[in-house]
C-alpha cells in the first residue's frame, strides 16, 4: 500500500452524519430551514438557460458587488468553496510543516482539521466551565512562534461570543500571528470585525452563505483581509474553486437585504421560545448569539437525540465535546413549537 503523510494517518477522520436527512425537521446543522430567497433561485433558473455551463467561471459581476454589501474593496477578500476553503486557504498561506495553530475547544472542526492537514502543531484551548470565552488564557498563550489564531464568533456550538474589544485584545496580543475570526453567524450576533481590516494586518474575517443564506448546498463563502494578504491569499487558491451557479447565487442573495432581515427576525423570535420551552421543561441551556442553543440532557442526550429522529426531527448531540449536550437549530417559530412538542413528549 501507497505510504500516505504522517500527517494524514495521525488525523482522526471527519464524518459528520449527514445521510438520511431528506423529509425531516432539520434542526442539527445551523442551517437556513426554509429555503434560500426566491431572488436566488430565479437567477439559477436564468442562469442555467445561458451557455453558463460551457465555461470556465469567472467572477467579473459578482466581486465587485460583493464587495459594496460587505463594505470592502474588491482587492480586500476572496471568494471561497465554503468558509472551509477559507480555512484552508489561509492555512496553506501562512502556516509550515510543525508551526503552530492556536484553537479553542469545543469549536468548529475543521480549524483543527486542516491544520492538522497541514502538519501543524495544533494547540487547543478550552472553553471555560460556564462555556465562556477564555480571552486571558488565550493572549496568554499565543507565542513569538504562534503563526495562526483561529476564532468562531460566534462559537460553534457553544453559541457564545465576543465583542469588538476582546477582538482588538487577540489581535494585539498576536502581531506575528493570521487571526482568523469567523463570522459564519453574524447575522444572528451583529458582531463584526469587518471595520478593523485597515486597522490590523494580521487580521482575516470569514463569512458565508451557507447559514442566514440558506445556500449550504451551493458552497460559497468570502475571505477578507487587508489586500496584501489577500494578494497571497489568490496564489494559495485554485482560480476556479467557486463554481459559476455559486456566484449567480451570491449575487441574488446580497440583493435581497429584506428576505435576510426578516428570516433573521423570525429566528430570534424562535430562539426566544426555545430558552422559554426549556425553562418550562427544566432543562438547562446556555444562552446563544447564534441561530443554535445548546442544552443540557445528562445521561439522556443521545436517547433523546434518537428519539427525535424516530420522530423526524433531526438535532445534533455534543456529548462527545460537552458532557450531556444536545444542539438544536433554531428555525421559525411553528419549527421551534414543533421541536419543544415532541421534546416534551419524550422526557
């Protein structure tokens, strides 16, 4: 057998459980649960009656528009495949065989994904008790050697997150070092580190379309920082890593500000029966800046987990991280009265 890297065999696999999802009350994976702006899906109808198809992509249209919604000039950001190919991105650009990568615990997977891809020596972090942010454990960590910070904020799946001065504080601590702060729940927070770009050269803000968006399965997602690093950035990346239909999609969505403004709304209203239901059913929960809440079930999180399913609604256990945690995504308001429904019938 063909010897892969030995930082390939030391990986533990990544497999999230995504099949047999179809027909259910999807609640396990942040996702938008109703569907993309019609907006969107009318320009892929349209696009897909062009000779689209034929050629290769090229992002002429949609960068600069991006670029107005984001507040950015166009030589400040990359589209990605996802905010996963951000991650990879800036990963690939900054950080060698054996540096270091400063992470928190629990958080997204795959900061410690591709940086264990990599080769680099990953240090984690963890959450303080009350799934706080752990700022002075984290400046107090970073090291000369330190060559990348990688933040959710807000957390994944902590719901927990930052403001601006705790920002300024990371990237201050770390000069030498890419802080990534990833931004895939903005909508849901308000919290942005957009306006510090001129500011900090060290600092990388992502953003995506698969959550507020809706637009998971077309895998999209911009990477911004000053346009120095931006220009490095590009060499890292594939010239045609976002396909064309992405783009279109992207396009369609920033467009459509009122459909973004009012799912939103509807969330945070959801979110709020949610913290409700649970106070009524005596379950823990941790308050969320995000469009997910984690609870506590103890030694019950993955039969209730089950026993959702069994009941086609889909949440995601996080006991292997957080003892005793379930996630649930937080939806529209009918979603939310539906999950605390069949929730309540089982306990």
């Amino acid at each position: 057998m063909l010897a892969p890297r030995p930082a390939v065999v030391a990986m533990a696999p990544y497999s999230p459980p995504s099949a047999g999802r179809a027909g259910k009350l999807r609640l396990d994976f942040n996702e938008n649960t109703v569907g993309a702006s019609p907006r969107v899906v009318e320009a892929l109808r349209s696009a897909l009656s062009t000779e689209g198809l034929t050629v290769y992509p090229e992002y002429v249209d949609a960068k600069p528009e991006l670029a107005r919604f984001f507040g950015v000039r166009p030589a400040e950001f990359v589209m990605s495949n996802g905010t996963d190919e951000a991650i990879q991105v800036l990963v690939n650009t900054y950080v060698d065989d054996g540096q270091e990568v400063l992470i928190l615990h629990p958080s997204y997977a795959m900061y410690k994904f591709y940086s264990e891809l990599a080769g680099a020596n990953v240090r984690e972090l963890s959450y303080r008790d009350d799934l706080s942010f752990p700022l002075e454990d984290l400046t107090g960590a970073i090291r000369p050697g330190t060559r990348a910070v990688l933040i959710s904020n807000p957390n994944n799946p902590t719901g927990t997150g930052i403001g601006l001065a705790e920002v300024r504080t990371i990237l201050e601590a770390a000069p030498g070092a890419a802080v990534l702060i990833d931004e895939a729940y903005f909508e849901f927070s308000g919290v942005t580190a957009l306006g510090l770009l001129d500011r900090y050269p060290n600092l990388f803000v992502s953003r995506t379309f698969s959550k507020t968006y809706g637009m998971a399965a077309m895998r999209i997602g911009c990477l911004f920082s000053q346009a120095a690093n931006v220009a490095f950035l590009r060499k890292s990346q594939s010239p045609y890593s976002v396909n064309w239909l992405a783009a279109v999609a992207a396009r369609a969505a920033v467009a459509d500000t009122a459909y973004v403004r009012d799912y939103v709304a509807e969330v945070l209203l959801a979110r709020d029966d949610i913290y409700r239901g649970f106070e009524r059913l005596g379950l823990p929960y941790y308050r969320s800046q995000a469009n997910f809440v984690l609870f506590r079930a103890g030694d019950r999180s993955i039969e209730i987990r089950d026993k959702l399913r069994d009941r086609g609604v889909l949440v995601r256990d996080r006991s292997y991280e957080i003892a005793g945690c379930v996630r649930v995504t937080v939806g529209t308001r009918e979603q939310a009265a539906t999950f605390l429904r069949e929730l309540e019938a089982i306990l």
